[in-house]
C-alpha cells in the first residue's frame, strides 16, 4: 500500500505526514500502537515486513521512521472541516454505507481537500459518481494484494 501510494504521488518517498482518521476512537487507538499480530500481516510480503517491521517475540512493530510520519486523528468525514491540499485521499468502503446526499457531500469535500492532480483511492463499490465529471478515472479495479480499488484523480480545473 505504501509503495502504492508511493507510486500515485511522486515517486519518491513522502515527506508530508500521512493522516489516518476515523471516528471510532478505539480502532485509532489500535493504528496508533502500530503492533501486528502474525496473523494481522500474513498479507503482508516478507519484502514489506522486513522492510517496514521490526519483529518483538511474535508481534511486529511498525518502524518508528514510518509510524512518525502517520498522524492518527478522529475525524467526521460528514461533520468536520477537510483537510486540504492533499495528494491522495484513500476511503476504501465507507462511501457504501452512506446515503447519496451524504456521499456526494463526502465525494465533494475529498475534491476540495485534494491538490489538482491528486488522486482518490476508493473501495471496488464506489466511483466519484455524481461529480464523477470533477475527476478522471486511473483505474477502475487497480489490484492491490487484497481487494481491487477505483482510483480517481482530480482533474484541472478549467
Ligand atoms: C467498513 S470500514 C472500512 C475500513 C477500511 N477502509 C477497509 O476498507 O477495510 C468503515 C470505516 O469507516 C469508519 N467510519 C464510519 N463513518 C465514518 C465517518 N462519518 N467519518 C469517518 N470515518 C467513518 C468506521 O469507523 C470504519 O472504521
């Protein structure tokens, strides 16, 4: 995923912190100790576990050079001010559970919040839709080791 989105930005390794948000408090909790169980990472290739993991008895540690780069915050994706001048937003399965008023709210503040040329990593459900004319489709079904995702870019606007 990191080499993913390493890819989509820049081709280089960001500088700019990565934010991680949700509005369940607990589950921040748990990104933000950043340990794995083996069961937790068995998708994870030996290249990436060695590459970003430090392993502790059975438990694999995120590398403190990565997990310093990530911010964990509670955020409403429906409530809350966007973040802004982003080069990638990935929400991957909530749009599917929100209603489309609220969906297209969502979809259009990601587009705010998003540099021009930034892209939008959505689950294999979801598409820009209703301001699917603000964004250019990359990929409708980029394969990640897990589920496909639909990737979008914000285009210029004219
Ligand atoms: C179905 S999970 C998807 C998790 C992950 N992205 C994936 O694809 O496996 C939906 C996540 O969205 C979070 N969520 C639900 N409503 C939200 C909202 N309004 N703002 C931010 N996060 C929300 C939930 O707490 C949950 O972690």
């Amino acid at each position: 995923m990191v080499d993913n989105m390493r890819t989509v930005v820049s081709g280089s390794f960001p500088k700019n912190p990565c934010f991680i948000t949700d509005v369940h408090r607990a589950s921040l909790d748990i990104g933000s100790a950043g340990i794995y169980s083996k069961e937790a990472v068995s998708e994870v290739t030996e290249a990436h576990l060695t590459r970003y993991f430090t392993k502790q008895g059975d438990a694999y540690h995120v590398l403190p050079e990565l997990r310093k780069m990530i911010v964990f915050a509670p955020h409403n994706v429906t409530k809350d001010a966007p973040f802004t001048k982003l080069d990638l937003v990935c929400c991957r399965n909530l749009l599917i559970y929100l209603q489309p008023h609220a969906q297209k709210k969502v979809l259009s503040l990601f587009h705010f919040g998003l540099k021009t040329g930034g892209a939008l990593f959505l689950g294999p459900s979801e598409s820009p839709g209703e301001i699917a004319d603000e964004f250019e489709t990359l990929d409708r079904h980029w394969k990640t080791r897990g589920d496909p995702s639909h990737v979008a870019c914000k285009t210029k606007t004219l």
